[in-house]
C-alpha cells in the first residue's frame, strides 16, 4: 500500500467512528433502565410495598394441651394464620396500597379493600393471639399478680369479675370475632369485634391499645370442644402470658 492509499483509508475509518459515535450513545440511553424522579428534579428510588409478615410461633404446637390441642394449634398457625398473610400481601400488591408499616395500614383500612381489612386485621390478630398466651400459667391457677392484678381490681372490683366480664365478651359475639382487653384514655375497658377487626383500626366498634385477645372463630376451638365455646374459654384462661400483657401494661 502506498501512502496515498494509507491516508486515503485512515479518513474513511476515521469519519466512521464520529458518525456512530452518537448513534452508540444513544442507543445506550434507551436500553438504560428509567428511574423515579421526584418534584425537584431529582432521581429517587421506588419505595417497595409494604408486606405483612407471621411471627414464628413462640412455643410448640403441643405446648398449650390439655387447653388447646395440638392439631387445632398447627392447623390455626399453618393454615388459617398463614392464609391471612398470603392473601393480605397479594391485595396490596394488586391494589397498590401504600403504607408507611403495618400501624399505618391498620389506621387507615377503612380506605382500602374488604380483602385488605380481613386479611391485615387476621395477620396483626394472630400475631397478638400466639404473644398473649404460653405453656401453662405464669402464676397460680391461671391468675395475674403485681400491677396487672391490681389494674383489674381497680377497673373491675375483683379478678373474678374480669373474668367474667371478657367471658362475657367472648360469649355474647355473635359468630365469629375476637374478645378484647384494651386500654384506652388511661382506662381498662373489655369489649369483642366482629370477623378480623381489631381495636388499632380506624373503622373498629372498640378502640384503644391492646393488652389481651381472645379468637373466639370456630376454628380456634372446633376440633375440642365443638360448639363449646364456653368451656373453650374457661380452659383458656390457664394459658394466658400474664407476664406479656404487663409488658404491654407498661
């Protein structure tokens, strides 16, 4: 090759690479993934959905016999428990509810979906349900001591009179629904909600802060005591976590 060839083909490559020089550019630019922009202008990353967890059960299955038996336990757990979890993540996702936690969520149901209040309101319940109840009783035949007992003496008159009274509300919802003990206004006050609702919702008959729970849903005492609910609630009173509600006392 002589060199007016060389110079002749050294141009030719040469005006080859600033004409794809841009088209290179550009064709990088739409493969590039697009991101969120917030009102200033600058690039912000999506905030990822809110998903409601289950809590790992606190004890084995068979911890709470003779009161509730281990099948009803796993079956519960495994099975009701877990639906809650699925289908509740499943609703917000499809709906796109935005959230900032599970309190926040549960502030607000009443703007969302009846799925996302049932299914939200079986999550939170449970995970309370497991917390509020362990392997035999903290104290003597089931009954509290220190300052939980002297609470309900002092909103009830007695122990006994507690006990009768969130007997009661578990008793008298009609169907299924939860028993309650919540705190509100600096006061102790006992009352049910019907399917999942609970006392943190915005659109619940109770509210107020949570200190015990009670699933009176036929699947929480079927397998047992059938259509005994009342002698459901009398043994379940020897596997209440005293020790956890003065937690949530305090």
């Amino acid at each position: 090759m002589d060199r007016k060839q060389f110079l002749s083909r050294s141009l030719k490559v040469s005006l080859g690479a600033i004409v794809a020089g841009p088209a290179l550019a550009s064709a990088a630019s739409c493969n590039s993934a697009p991101e969120a922009n917030d009102p200033t202008g600058e690039t912000t990353p999506s905030a990822p959905a809110l998903q409601l967890a289950q809590i790992a059960l606190p004890y084995a299955y068979t911890a709470l016999e003779p009161s509730i038996d281990a099948q009803t336990m796993e079956i519960h757990y495994t099975k009701h428990h877990a639906a809650y979890v699925k289908n509740v993540n499943e609703a917000i996702a499809a709906e796109r509810v935005v959230a900032k936690d599970e309190a926040d969520l549960l502030a607000r149901i009443g703007s969302f979906s009846a799925k996302v209040r049932n299914n939200a309101g079986g999550v939170w319940n449970h995970n309370f349900f497991w917390q509020v109840m362990g392997p035999g009783p903290s104290t003597p035949l089931g009954a509290p001591g220190g300052k939980v007992l002297d609470a309900l003496n002092a909103s009830f008159g007695s122990f006994d009179k507690f006990k009768e009274a969130f007997t009661d509300a578990g008793m008298k919802r009609f169907g299924s629904g939860w028993a309650w003990l919540v705190e509100r206004n600096g006061q102790l006050v006992i009352g049910s909600t019907p399917n999942q609702d609970c006392p943190l919702m915005d659109v619940s008959e109770l509210k107020g802060k949570p200190l015990l729970a009670l699933d009176v849903w036929e699947h929480a005492y079927y397998l047992k005591y059938q259509n005994k609910r009342n002698e459901y609630i009398a043994n379940w009173w020897q596997v209440v976590n005293w020790d956890e509600v003065a937690k949530r006392m305090a």
